[in-house]
C-alpha cells in the first residue's frame, strides 16, 4: 500500500459511523537497518472530523507563524486525532477502527 492510498480516505467507527478523513500519517524509524537509517513503520493515521487536507506542519505546537495561517489550520482540524495502526480493523473503500479504539492526541511538541 502507497501513503498515497491512506492520505483523504473516509475513517469509520466499527459500526460504520463516519469519523472523518485520514489527513497524515505517523512513521516510526524502529525497523531494520536500510542503510544508514531503521526501516520506517507505520505507527499510526492522523483523523480530521472537518477535512482531508493537510496540516501543513502546523499540527506542531511551536509553529505560529504566519498567526493567521496557524490559526485558520488549527480551527479547521480542531478535534483531530492519532489513531495507532494496531486499531485500525480494516482499510477497504474506507479505513474502520475496531470498536476499542484509543484517540491520542495529534499534536506534535516542537524540539
């Protein structure tokens, strides 16, 4: 599967409640060694209730500038969560979680 396939996809609950849309993933470098670097893992899909568009990089607390431009991005993905991929049940026309499901937040500290 290509990132491509997951980014703007319907989410649903286990019971076929809509979510909203996959906005971005998370990768974690804990893999093999592929050259210089741990293979990447998928750890996890970002879910926007509003939109499925992306975040920009605003989704990191430390980014506020233009203000305008984070404001607007924040107050369009507000309520957005990360959904680790363990809890995701099934991606077919649409990504379903199962039904124990945790919402973690989807904000990333800055560094």
């Amino acid at each position: 599967m290509l990132l491509s396939d997951l980014l703007d996809r319907r989410v649903t609950d286990a019971e076929g409640r809509a979510l909203g849309f996959v906005v971005d993933v998370r990768l974690v470098l804990d893999g093999p060694l592929d050259g210089l670097l741990a293979a990447p893992r998928l750890h996890g899909v970002l879910v926007s209730p509003r939109t499925g568009s992306s975040f920009l990089g605003y989704e990191r607390t430390g980014e506020s500038a233009p203000a305008l431009v984070a404001w607007w991005l924040r107050r369009r993905h507000r309520g957005t969560f990360l959904v680790l991929w363990p809890d995701v049940e099934e991606v077919d026309d649409v990504l379903r979680l199962r039904a124990d499901h945790t919402r973690w937040s989807a904000a990333l500290p800055q560094r």
